[in-house]
C-alpha cells in the first residue's frame, strides 16, 4: 500500500544502465536513463494563474517588476512575455520564489500598446513550459500632446458652436 522503492541519488551518482529509473534527489524528479544515453525527466508541467501587475505604462522609464503566480515551477526556470502578435521576449531576471511564485523584472519601455495584452510563459530549465491562458498585461502608454498646455480659448458666456480644437495621440 506504500508504493515502490526506487533507486535514488543526485545528478552525480546517476547510472548508465538503459532503462534505468530513479528518484533524482538533487532535481526532485524522477527519471529514467533512455536509449539514447540521456535522462528523460518526469516533470510536472508548470501554469501561469495571475500576475500581480496588470498594466504597464512602457514611457515611464525604468524597470516593471511583476510576481507571477501559478504551479509547478522550478528553480533555473525564466518568464517570457507574449504579444499580442506571438513576439517573445524574456525577463531580464527570472527569481524562484517558490513553486507556486517567481518574479521577474523587465524594463517597461520592452512593452509595446500596439501587442497588448501580453500572455506570460515559464520555461522550466530542462524546456518544459507552461503560457497564461489569456493575456494578462495591458499597456498604458500615456498621450502625447499637441497642443501646447496654457490657456487654449477664451469664450464668452453667450459664445455658441465650437473655440478650441485640442489635439492628443
């Protein structure tokens, strides 16, 4: 009723026998030594729930730091944020909080209005990924004005029709 024992070790002490399976203490996952010579790994695929910063205002200089909750992440692993168009481009840090939470930071001036809104991709160090389901970010990019700021018209109380004309993209 307990299970199967199987081998366990680190990375280091793995064997070199085909069709192999183990417990690997030091990546927390189990794997099996393949036909090939290499290690397949059965890892968990990671999700991406919630971002706790929902709008970026890309003109305002400097770096967006966001949290990123979901399940199964690794420690190793990197956010990756995806336009509208399917363009990717990852954090500039990527930090495990835990296996529930990581945060990245990535300078605001990277998010464009034009791609919102931004689905947010882990990618697990061995490659396993997991994307939002929808986009999670939105771009608020501030006006630019026109007009010169000051006293635009002067209309009377009896005026009709329309004085002013204020121009903002």
């Amino acid at each position: 009723t307990e299970g199967t024992k199987v081998a366990s070790g680190t990375t280091a002490q793995r064997g070199s026998t085909t069709g192999q399976w183990r417990f690997n203490t030091t990546t927390g996952y189990f794997e099996g030594r393949n036909n090939t010579g290499s290690f397949s790994t059965l890892e968990p695929t990671p999700t991406v729930v919630s971002v706790d910063v929902t709008e970026v205002d890309s003109q305002a200089g400097g770096n967006q730091t966001f949290v990123i909750t979901g399940t199964n992440f690794s420690s190793g692993g990197t956010i990756a944020f995806i336009g509208s168009d399917t363009t990717e481009f990852n954090a500039d840090t990527t930090t495990y909080n835990s296996a529930t939470q990581v945060t990245a930071i990535k300078t605001k001036s990277s998010f464009l209005n034009a791609k919102e809104p931004y689905k947010i991709k882990f990618s697990s160090s061995s490659g396993l990924s997991g994307i939002s389901g929808t986009g999670l970010i939105s771009v608020d990019t501030s006006p630019t004005w026109s007009t010169a700021s000051g006293t635009v018209a002067t209309i009377t109380d009896t005026a009709t029709g329309n004085h002013a004309t204020l121009v903002a993209t």
